[in-house]
C-alpha cells in the first residue's frame, strides 16, 4: 500500500471519528444492551447458574465482550450507508484520493468505537466484581482475540452497509450475531444442553472464543480453543474481506 493511502486514511478515519466525539450516543447505545443483559444474568440469574465458587460474572464477562462487538458493528453498516444514501461516497471518489481509503476509514472508525464499548463494559463488569489474576501476556491475548473478531465483524458490516435499499436493512443483519453468544458456552456449559443444540454450540465460532478467552481470564493453560478461535476469526475476515472488497468494486465501477 502507498503512503499515499495511508495518509488519506488518516485524514478520512479523523473526520469519522469527529463524528463520533461530537454524537457519543453510538458508544452509549451499544453498551447498553450489554450492561442490561450482564446485570440481569449476574443480579437475577446468577444464583440459579451456579458456577462454583467463583463469580458469575467472571465466567459471564467474555460472551458480554462478544455481544457488546456484535453490537456495536451495526453503527458501521449504518454509518456506511448513510454515506452512500447522502452521496458523500461520490463526492469523496470525485476527488484525487486513494478510492479504498474511504472504505478504510470506516473499518478503522467502527474498530475504535467497538473497542471503547468494550473497555466501557469492562469498567462495569469490574464494579460488579470482576476479577482476574491474568498477566500482561494474557490481557494482551484477549486483546488481540477481540480486536480480530471486532475486525472480521466490520468487514461483514461493510456489505449490507454498501448494498442495504434502507437503514433497518443495513443494521439488521447483526441480530443474529448478537444472538449467537446465546447459543454457545456464553452463559451456560454446553453440557447442559439437549443433543442437537450443544452440537450446534460447541461447533460454532463463539463458543471457541468465549472459551479461549475464559481460559485466559482464569490463568488455565492454552488449550485448543485459543487455536480454534483464532482460525475462526481469520477465516472469517479473510471471506468477508474478499467479498467486501468485491462488492464494493462492483458499487463504485
């Protein structure tokens, strides 16, 4: 890639997040969902889920950080067609600018905002009594679990944002990503579940994620899920990133 794009990048990712600063109700929208749902299964839930000793909240916390992504990567799809439907994406490909800089710069917009939604879960979860004896290596870890998911997310949002005909049809499609924590390791041991829902549970991205990441909290030796989540988060961008791009070709040939 050429400087060339790097620098108008930056410049078009800075106006997106001005946006942002100047409507902080994007953050505040996206977490809430996730606070609700994390107050309501630890305060009214928790004690019909036991967990050992350990806080309900602490084996909660990975699937709220994945709902809280799911969430937020909406606002992407969202923003992006708002800028198509406003023919703002024309005005800017008019101009002497790298033409995939502007695609660029809402990823990168969607990135800060998903990840400060999670850093804003995190806090609560603390107050609710979170703990972990987690290393620096290993906050880096799940840092870097979610920054990949949060990543291959926002280049699924692209797509319905580029080829939504209405607003609620280019955020609908998170609905059932923000439902798929639901069926997984996320607030239940899939042991629990009856045959044909844990296949499903144990076989689907989230579940190695969660897992991955629960895993880390708790100081537990690398296992297989990290390695299984990883491929799945990869996977995942590499195939949306590809049809991303392809589509958005096709919209600006």
């Amino acid at each position: 890639m050429s400087t060339r794009f790097f620098g108008d990048t930056a410049i078009l990712t800075g106006r997106s997040l001005r946006h942002i600063l100047r409507s902080p109700d994007t953050i505040i929208t996206t977490t809430i969902m996730p606070i609700a749902f994390m107050l309501l299964f630890v305060y009214v839930f928790g004690g019909a889920i036991s967990k050992g000793s350990a806080a309900y909240v602490n084996y909660l916390l990975p699937g709220i950080l994945l709902i809280t992504i799911a969430s937020s990567i909406s606002y992407a799809a969202f923003r992006l067609f708002m800028d198509m439907k406003n023919g703002i994406f024309e005005r800017f490909l008019s101009m002497p600018i790298a033409r995939s800089s502007v695609l660029w710069a809402h990823v990168l917009t969607s990135l800060v905002a998903s990840l400060t939604s999670v850093v804003v879960v995190v806090g609560v979860a603390l107050l609710m009594g979170f703990r972990s004896g987690a290393g620096v290596l290993a906050w880096l870890a799940v840092a870097g679990i979610l920054f990949l998911f949060t990543l291959a997310l926002t280049w699924i949002a692209v797509i319905p944002g580029l080829t939504a005909k209405s607003v609620d049809g280019a955020s609908a499609f998170s609905y059932p990503l923000i439902f798929l924590p639901f069926i997984s390791s996320a607030f239940v041991a899939t042991a629990t579940m009856p045959g044909p829902v844990r296949a499903f549970a144990e076989n689907q991205p989230v579940t190695s994620i969660v897992n991955a990441i629960r895993d880390l909290f708790t100081q537990q030796p690398v296992s297989s899920d990290l390695w299984i989540a990883l491929a799945w988060c990869a996977g995942i961008l590499i195939v949306a990133y590809a049809l991303a791009m392809a589509t958005y070709h096709r919209k600006i040939a």
